[in-house]
C-alpha cells in the first residue's frame, strides 16, 4: 500500500495514477535568484506554483505537512507572496461564474489568507495547531476537509487510496477511498469497527465471535463470511456476500443473507433487497459499475475517487440514466466519455472544480 508522500525538501509535480496520488507544487527558495532578464520567466513560475498551491488547498486532502509547505513557499520572499495575491485575484475573478457552489473555497481560501496578512492563525507560529482549528469541524461542505471525528480516526485513506488491514488472525478489512475508521478493542482483541465515514469490506476466515462495525445509528455484525459497509452522506449502506450479517438499530433489526443489502440513516431502515453480485464490491476489482444509475449520483460517486469536484448544473440530465463499467485508474477518460453521451459542456474551474452544463 503507497501512501501520499509529500518530501519536505522538494515537492514533485502532482499526478494521477491507480493510487490517485496528489503532490503539492514544488517549494524551492531560490526560485527568485535569477538574471535581470529572466525576471519574468521567475515570475510566471511562481505564479504557476502558487495555482498548485491553490489546487492543494482546496484539494480535500491537504494536511499539516501541506500547511508546513506552504508556509515555507509563501514566505520565502516578497515575490512569492506578490505572486500568491496576484493568483488568488485571478482565481477569485474565475470563480465568480460558479457562484454559490464555490462559496465553500472561497472561505477556506479566505482562512489561509487571514494567516498570511497576520502572521498568525494557521501559517503562523501556531500552524499546526490552527491546522487543528480548521479540519476539527462537524460540518464539512463537499469534504474539502475532514470532520473532527474524521480527524481522529485511527486508520484513514486518502482520494483513490484502498488499504487493507488484518485485524488479528482471522480478520481481514480492506477500506476503500475517503474512509476513516478506529478498531473498537475489548481486553485485547479487536472486535469490531467504528466506521466514521466512507466504506468498509470485511471478511472473516474462521467462524468465531461476532465482528461488528458500528456507522451512524447502527451496527452490523456477523460471525463468518463476508460483508461490506459504506457510509456515506448520513447514509449507510451494509451489503452481504457470504454466510448472514444481522442489522441493529434503534427501528428494529433485520438479517441478510448472501447477495442482499438494507439501507438506513437515523430516521429511517430500508426492506431487505436482493443486490446484483457482479455491481457488489466492484470497487475492489478497480471499477465502477452503474446500473440504470441517475447520472447525478453516478458523477457523485465518481467524485469520491478523484481530486477536485464535478459539478453538474444541468438540472435536465441529473436524471437521465447511465448503465457502465468505469475503471477507477481512468475516471477523467470516463468523464469524457459522459459528456460526450450526454451531450455536456464542460468548464474547468480553479481547484480542480469541473463545470457540466
């Protein structure tokens, strides 16, 4: 399993792979020592930095090694920091089509602003600790930041990351992208899961003590066999593939059996429903399968393993209907392929927002 890795020193340039990786924008101090008459190739890269510094900001996955970084960047000389305000003037002229939908950025750009003109808050001494401040919030408007109980879980992955895990002998669990989750710990075995957010595939090789995962209201548990969890949006979804899962919840409980799921959230709990095996844990085959899914939800789900945002604002194709298989590795070929089916437009925005009109 790879992990994002961000080198203090020098910050290689971002790209997308299977693993999704996302590097912020090089941070070198002698960018400024150049020949009089190279001043303005210095100044356009800065300025090409600070756009990544920008994307990194707004990515859902900057951290406080990323806010270490930019501080470093941004007061490395005047002209960086002219170079900053120059790009976060261009951005704000190129936002402005977006409207509301990008009202969310602006504060948080507006946050990391605020430190620079005052030294303080989160790039001042008191980085990481104003880092904290930011991220520990219960509300977080398109996961442009972690929740407080995010930032607490014990095991995380990143956009487009999966990481699998052994729970003891007999317990396997594999986390899928934007999953946070602590292992629950009676004496000293681990015996179930807290999944905060995202999803979860478990399997148990021995029948043997009932493993639980615990996700909004309910929990699911099961002694043998193979079951998955997501939570995502308020919403939980816990789906069977071998042996029986058992459903509690404060509206009464439910059973499944291989190849069902139920749906719940606070208020509410779904029948049981048959699901299709080969749409069930395609996501750790590396794909995405939509099945007479609404186009709305299906870039919804795109969105969960990709840096940035798709937003459709065409209210007329929200509902029309995709029926695909989608490779994790090559969702922006997918996306193309979408606009082209449904006859979009497509607009790039600053900090990887994608327009579809």
């Amino acid at each position: 399993m790879k992990w994002i890795k961000r080198p203090a020193a020098l910050w290689r340039a971002c790209r997308h792979d299977s693993k999704m990786r996302f590097a912020a924008p090089a941070a070198r101090h002698d960018t400024m020592k150049t020949p009089e008459n190279h001043r303005d190739a210095s100044r356009e890269m800065l300025l090409q930095q600070a756009w990544q510094w920008l994307r990194v900001l707004h990515s859902g996955v900057a951290s406080a090694e990323d806010a270490r970084g930019f501080r470093q960047w941004v007061h490395a000389s005047a002209a960086h920091q002219s170079a900053y305000q120059e790009a976060k003037r261009r951005w704000d002229r190129l936002k402005q089509p977006a409207g509301a939908l990008l009202q969310s950025q602006a504060d948080l750009v507006g946050a990391y602003e605020h430190g620079l003109r005052g030294r303080r808050a989160f790039l001042g001494a008191a980085a990481s600790t104003a880092v904290v401040a930011l991220v520990a919030v219960n509300y977080s408007p398109w996961g442009l930041w972690p929740t407080s109980s995010e930032w607490r879980a014990d095991y995380r992955t990143g956009t487009g990351e999966q990481r699998a895990i052994d729970l003891g002998e007999h317990v396997h669990l594999t986390l899928n992208t934007r999953t946070n989750a602590s292992p629950q710990v009676k004496g000293h075995e681990v015996v179930g899961l807290d999944l905060v957010s995202g999803e979860a595939a478990i399997e148990l090789t021995l029948s043997g003590q009932p493993f639980f995962v615990r996700a909004g209201v309910g929990s699911a548990a099961a002694a043998y066999g193979q079951f998955e969890v997501r939570h995502v949006a308020q919403q939980v979804c816990v789906s069977c593939i071998a042996g029986e899962v058992h459903l509690s919840h404060p509206l009464g409980g439910k059973t499944l059996k291989a190849n069902e799921q139920v749906i719940y959230d606070a208020v509410s709990v779904s029948r049981v429903n048959a699901v299709d095996p080969q749409v069930l844990s395609s996501w750790r085959r590396g794909l995405l399968v939509f099945k007479q899914t609404p186009l709305g939800d299906a870039l919804d789900e795109i969105n969960r393993y990709r840096p940035g945002r798709v937003v459709l604002v065409n209210a007329a194709a929200r509902t029309k209907n995709v029926t695909g298989h989608f490779a994790i590795a090559s969702l922006d070929l997918a996306l193309i392929q979408l606009q082209h089916v449904f006859g979009l437009k497509a607009r790039a925005l600053p900090g990887g927002l994608l327009l579809l009109s």
